[in-house]
C-alpha cells in the first residue's frame, strides 16, 4: 500500500505543497486552500471509501474549515487535531514577498543577501538545519503533522477516533475554528462520539535566540477587548468651554488602564503581558474647527483565569475613576478661567444603553440601525464601535456619557495543566523527546501566541460570558460564539508542536529535525501509549 507521508522526505514534500498554496487571512487564496487540503487527503484509500468523512465546514463570511473524520473500528475515543492554514501578510519580505511562500526560492534570496535576516536568523540559515518561508512554522507545519497522523492512523487501522479540523481565520477573528466546534458537536452526536484530547501543534515559541529545547503548552492564554465610545459636547475651537472633548476624557481612561498592573494575571511563574489600546482615536472624519465630541478605544486585555464577567467589571470601575478624574480635572480647569460649569459625565454599558434606546424610541428603529451598520460595514470590531456611535446620536438627551462594551474577538483562557492524563502525556513527550533526539522539554502552562485551543475548554474560573453576550453590540448577528457547543465538547487539552522561531517576522522559520524526524515520533507516542494501547 503507497505511504505518501510517513516519511521524512514525504512530509517534507508535503510541507512545501502547502505553503506554497498562498493563504493569507481574507485572500483568495485563504478560500482555495481547504480544497487542497481535500484534494490531498482524498488520495488516502480510506477517504476514497468515505468521501463523506471529509466535510467543508462554511463560516458565516463564506470561508471554510476542513473536518476529516477518520472512525475507529470498534472504539469511540477521540482525539481531534487542530491546526490553521491561514498566514499573516507578507509585506515584511518588501521586494522579495513573491517568494515568501516558496521555500526553496526565499532560502535562495537568503543565502544571496542574508542582511535581511537578524544575526540569529542569518547563523540558522548557515546551519541548513531551518526552512524559511510564510507559514512554514505558524502553522502549516502542524498540518502536516496532523495530516500524516491521519494516513498512519488508516493504514494501521488505529482503535482510535481522529478528526482533523484545520481552519480559516486564526489570525484574525477565529470564525474558521468557531464553526468548526459546532460541526464537532453535531459529529459527536451523530457517532455518540467521546472526546478524550484536543490536540493542537502550533509551533513553539524560542524562550531565547540560542534556545534548543522543546516546549509543550498545557493551557493557552485569552485575550479580550473591552471598549469604550466617549461622546461628548461639540463647540468651536474658539469657545472651547462651551463643549467637552471626548479626546480630553480619552486621554484619561487610557491613561487609567494601559500598562496598569491590576489587569494582570500571575500563574506560578508566567504573567500575561500588560494591557494596552490596539486603537484610540476620535471620530471625526475631515479636519475642520469642531472640537471631537465622539472618541472610541479599544483595549487589549490578556487572560489567565478571568472571564468575561470579572473583566467587565473591573474595566467599568477603572474607566469610571478614569472619567471622575477626566471630569474634575476639567472642571478644575474653567472654574481657573472664570467659566461656569455646567456639564457632567456619566458611565453606561451598552447593554443599558441598548435598553434606554428601545426605550424611547422603539425596538424597531434601533434593529434598523443595527442592521444598517452591519450592512455598510465589514469588521465586527468596527460594527461595535458603530453601532455604540449611532445609538448614542438617537439618544443625545443623555448628555455628555462615556458607554463600554466588548468588541470582537474574544479568546477564552484555557488551563489544563494538573489534569491526570495530559500530567502523563507531558512525561511521555519529555521522555519520548530525551530518549530517542536526546532533547529536553519543558511544559510551558500558557501557549502566549493565542491560539483555536480557547474555543474547545470553557475558561478555568467557570462559564461566565453573560457580560459579553450582552454587552458585544453584533453577538448573535455577525460575530458568535458557540459557548454550548463548547461546554459538551470540552476535553482535555495539550498543544505539541515543532520547534520555530520568528512568527509573523521575515525570518519566520522551521527546525527540520523537530519537524520531520521527532515531532511524528513523539504524536505518535502520545497516541498509541496512552489511547490505544493503555
């Protein structure tokens, strides 16, 4: 029987197929690829002998997840395996990004002008040990792994479940892994289905330039984006007491939040990264001598345990002490002109804002509104701040009020660290990895680069994500989370990838031996030790 990928050369081969199928998030390309991936695994007998196994999941923009199910014999175990097939742009490779995803080509272009690479990029191109190219190491080298698991799995005839679930969309909003999950729960029903591990194999990340161990993640980290819409009063330049600047009250609220140490999180020895905006700026589109009375933040937030519910509430404290000191700081300052203060400033969350605007005029003009927005604008996060702005115009009788909301995406924290059985598959990796490539190992409790592992765990501290439900302006309409779904096909989790370096940078490559040779050993290990053979 032909073995297209079981072996080092195979996978490789593999490899370059893959990257070399251009999927940049939101290109063509991106909407192509899961017919490739199709189009590859269809060459395995198995497949040809069930072609309905391989589904073409759509998301809700028209893009696709591929599900391959390959049914154990007799057992129903599961193991899915998950992985992306969208890349970040190539804009970074300037001149050269025509060869960004031929691998051969742009090692080429590296070895003629190695300047584009950093010291530590240009000593691992010496070292012919590496492979360069868009997507090589985030992630496509994790598909192929999953990909060859599922050929061995069929030639074997393994007394285990795999489903392979590659997605769109990881960089960007997730919509790819989000449909997924709900195909999952539907093929988990169908075929009573019991998932015993989420296996995931984005690539490591290097602790440092010169660091040759392997880590495994038990848990990836979460990321949300708590926001606020800041209207205030428009005047002229001239009279500027006459109004409040929203950019005034802005500069205090993110002054109030970015890199403040209490939105961090400690897990033993790992800490999430500070918070800070990934977007602050008023609303006003052509200069002119108004002063801008709309201004809107969106704020990153990193995630250990906290869920949603814990976030908004802290975010909403912080943003009204925020606008108290904006506020009085204001006030300080006309009452030093000589000027009478009449404004004030209130905090709403957009849920009461939603409830005051059907209050008065209508739950019907305000769907008009929201469906208007969504129609005119493509982003979720923009349809957020865009729908906050126009609820607000209708509703100006509130006066000057500061609203906070959620935009999309969030990512759920998940934490499986001190589960018996991925405690045993940890050990296993370590010592499967020192006995046979003599490489060490190390578990890592937060996978730090965000990952599709978020959407198959509920958070550590409990499902609570009634303040996002509520308080994400386009939840249920064009951004979703299935949290049900995700509640009955929660698993333990573990991500086991090869060893990389330089996601998302020009020098963004992949360790060939971790690759090719210790990585199939390794999953292979991992499934036969403690699901089949156990």
């Amino acid at each position: 029987m032909t073995k297209l990928w079981q072996s080092q050369a195979g996978r490789k081969q593999l490899l370059k197929h893959l990257v070399a199928h251009h999927s940049v998030t939101h290109s063509e390309g991106e909407r192509t690829f899961p017919n490739l991936v199709k189009q590859q695994l269809m060459q395995l007998t198995y497949f040809k002998q069930h072609p309905d196994h391989i589904q073409l999941v759509s998301t809700q923009d028209q893009r696709q997840a591929v599900v391959a199910f390959y049914q154990a014999p007799r057992s129903k175990q599961t193991i899915t395996l998950i992985s992306h097939f969208d890349t970040v742009d190539v804009e970074d490779y300037g001149q050269h990004h025509s060869h960004a995803f031929d691998i051969d080509k742009i090692t080429q272009t590296f070895q003629e002008a190695p300047h584009y690479l950093d010291q530590d990029g240009q000593k691992d191109l010496a070292s012919g040990l590496y492979l360069f190219g868009r997507g090589v190491m985030d992630m496509k080298a994790g598909l192929m792994l999953h990909m060859a698991l599922i050929e061995q799995a069929t030639l074997e005839q393994w007394d285990i479940n795999l489903v392979l679930m590659t997605v769109s969309d990881e960089e960007v909003n997730s919509q790819g892994m989000l449909a997924a999950v709900s195909y999952l729960d539907q093929l988990r029903k169908e075929h009573q289905l019991e998932i015993a591990l989420h296996l995931n194999s984005e690539p490591t990340f290097q602790q440092e330039s010169h660091d040759d161990n392997h880590y495994y993640y038990t848990g990836s980290i979460g990321k949300i984006m708590p926001s606020v819409l800041v209207y205030g009063r428009e005047t002229h330049v001239g009279t500027p007491a006459s109004g409040l600047s929203s950019n005034f009250i802005l500069s205090f609220i993110q002054q109030e939040i970015e890199y403040a140490f209490d939105f961090q999180e400690t897990f033993e020895n790992e800490t999430t990264p500070m918070p800070v905006s990934l977007m602050a700026r008023d609303l006003k589109l052509h200069y002119d001598v108004q002063t801008p009375f709309r201004s809107f933040a969106l704020f990153n937030l990193f995630l250990f345990e906290r869920h949603a519910d814990a976030v908004f509430e802290q975010f909403n404290l912080s943003v009204q002490n925020a606008v108290k000191k904006g506020m009085a700081s204001y006030k300080k300052r006309l009452t030093q002109e000589g000027l009478t203060v009449d404004l004030d400033m209130q905090v709403m969350t957009y849920q009461e804002l939603y409830q005051y605007a059907v209050q008065h005029h209508g739950k019907e003009v305000v769907q008009s509104i929201v469906n208007q927005v969504i129609q005119d604008e493509k982003e979720p996060y923009r349809q957020s701040v865009k729908i906050v702005d126009q609820l607000m115009n209708i509703c100006r009788a509130l006066g000057p009020t500061t609203i906070t909301f959620f935009a999309p995406p969030y990512y759920p924290a998940t934490n499986a660290s001190y589960h018996p059985i991925i405690q045993a598959i940890g050990h296993t990796i370590q010592e499967t990895l020192r006995a046979h490539f003599n490489r060490t190992s190390h578990r890592i409790h937060y996978f730090n680069g965000i990952s599709d592992l978020s959407y198959i765990s509920p958070s550590p501290s409990g499902s609570k994500f009634e303040a996002y439900v509520h308080n994400t302006p386009v939840f249920n309409d064009t951004y979703t989370i299935p949290f049900e779904a995700i509640e009955r096909i929660q698993a333990p989790l573990i991500n086991c990838g090869p060893i990389g370096k330089d996601a998302h940078q020009i020098g963004e490559r992949l360790h060939q031996t971790s690759a090719f040779e210790e990585l199939p050993i390794v999953l292979e290990t991992i499934i036969k030790h403690h699901f089949i053979n156990a």
